[in-house]
C-alpha cells in the first residue's frame, strides 16, 4: 500500500461520499454514458476506484445480461454506499485471477494515482481484464493552473488529488495487450482557459491562491474543519486585506479579458479497449 495517510483520509470523509455524483447533473450525465458503453457480450464487471457506486449500483438497471458486478475500492466508507458485491482493495494489488472479468471499467480514478500506482495499477487492470477496458478522465486537465496552495506549510497540491492529466494521444498508449477501439469527449462542454505566460505567472505564481477543500498531502491539514489559525512556523494566518483583494480582482478581469484564451470542450474523455489477440499471441 503506497497511499499516504493523507490521501487515505480525504477518501474517508463521509459528506464527500454523501454527495458526490448523486446532485451534480454534469457527472450523471458522465454515469450514464459509461454504462451505456459497455458492450453487448459483456457477462462479468469490475469497477477499479468504485467509490460509492455510483456506476455499479445502476448497471444492472440498463444492462440485464450481465452476471456479475464486482466494485473495489480503498475507502471503507465509500464502499458502505455500494450495493453489489464489493471488496475493500487497492486497485495496484488486486486480489482476482488473471482474466477474471469481460470488462474492467476505471471512471475518474487513473488522474488520481501516484506515479508508482499508476504503472501498477494500469498493470493489473490489463491483468484482471479478459476482454474490454473502459477509462474515463478528465480532458486535458490543467495541472499547473488547478493547484493550491496549503496555507500551513505552503506546498503546493491539486485539491481533488489529480496527480495526472490526459488527452486523447496519452489514452491512446495507455495499455500495452490492449488496443483502444475509440475514444470520445463527453458531458458538457466547458471553456477551458488557455494561458499566456503573464496570465499563467499572474494567476499561478503572484496570486498564490489558497485551497479551499481537500487535505493536504504534505502536513495534513484539512480544509473541510479548517481550526487553526498558525501556520507551520507559528505565524497567525492573515485574512486577505480588503482593499488588496478589491485590486486584486481588478487585475484578475484584465489579465483574463487581454491574454487568456477559451477553448470550448467537453468535460471528460471516455475510452473503451479490447484486448489485442496479436499481442496475446506474441507474448502467451
Ligand atoms: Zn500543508
């Protein structure tokens, strides 16, 4: 288990599990092109990173020729909320036989895991899948604009612990038996913004912006009951002048208005695999 106990805690928190997916219109969307993507001979499902099951508690619903629904996950209280056959697993050491299951799906989990657990874990997916894989992501997530920083300890973490960002070419040469059958942007489409350096150096480096939710990785400290008011050096944590937060704001409207692009897409990537028989032939 390589999953710091910071991570581990912010997957524990009962209000997250409490309400994520099941109010957000966008992720239901998300929820139910993932089901509607499984294919027809698929007999057996595991769901890697299941969370509360939001996609697993509905697939049977849509899918009624599918045998056996399967969800791992890490957090204790995510999978109290899973109502199919569940088990309590990190997804780099899954606990079935090769080839167990038609279709492993791993729906926003892939951009959470560390680099260790990702060679890992994209290793045992492709272990424990006999015939498809389906993978959705976030869609060329900007990492660098997305991070906060901790206003304990001052390190910088992304607040939804997405420690990577794929677009379409990365998916593409995600697995090494499986070959990708199509990939497409779904959910709803959303300005990305495209910095210029000054805008990128303004909004990242000069504004340093604080995280609002999240646990950070490094100290631990959590936003979601945020108590104290020292940091790590046992300075009092100021509140933001009013009249600098009044300018600051001013320069955020220009900076945005005279160099920052929007480019419009889709919120999520979503990638279906089938095990490439070539491969199996070379290697078995
Ligand atoms: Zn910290």
């Amino acid at each position: 288990m390589s999953i710091s106990n910071s991570h581990k805690e912010y997957y524990e928190i009962p209000e997250f599990w409490d309400k994520i997916f099941s109010h957000d219109p966008d992720e239901q969307i998300r929820i139910s092109m993932v089901i509607s993507a499984i294919p027809g001979d698929v007999q057996t499902v595991l769901e890697t990173g299941c969370g509360n099951g939001a996609i697993i508690n509905n697939i049977s619903n849509q899918k009624k020729n599918i045998e056996r629904i399967v969800g791992v996950d890490i957090s204790k209280i995510a999978l109290s909320h899973v109502k199919t056959e569940k088990f309590e697993c990190n997804i780099n050491e899954l606990i079935f036989e090769d080839k167990s299951f038609d279709l492993v799906i791993a729906s926003e989990v892939i951009e959470h895991l560390t680099f260790n657990d990702f060679i890992r874990g994209i290793k045992e997916i492709q272990r424990v899948a006999n015939k498809y894989i389906l993978i959705s992501v976030p869609n060329d997530e900007n990492l660098l604009v997305n991070s906060r920083m901790c206003q304990k300890c001052y390190c910088w973490f992304n607040p939804n612990y997405h420690m990577n960002s794929f677009d379409k070419q990365k998916l593409y040469h995600l697995f090494d038996n499986f070959e990708m059958v199509w990939v497409k942007e779904v959910g709803p489409v959303i300005k990305m913004k495209k910095y210029s350096k000054f805008a990128a150096a303004r909004f990242h480096y000069l504004k340093k912006p604080i995280a609002k939710i999240g646990i950070c990785p490094q100290c631990g400290f959590n936003y979601a009951n945020r108590k104290e008011e020292y940091d790590i050096i046992g300075r009092k944590i100021k509140q933001t002048d009013p009249i600098k937060k009044k300018m600051r704001v001013c320069l955020d409207i220009l900076t945005r208005l005279f160099f920052t692009k929007k480019i419009n897409k889709k919120r999520w990537l979503l990638a279906l695999y089938k095990r490439s028989y070539i491969l199996k032939n070379k290697y078995n």
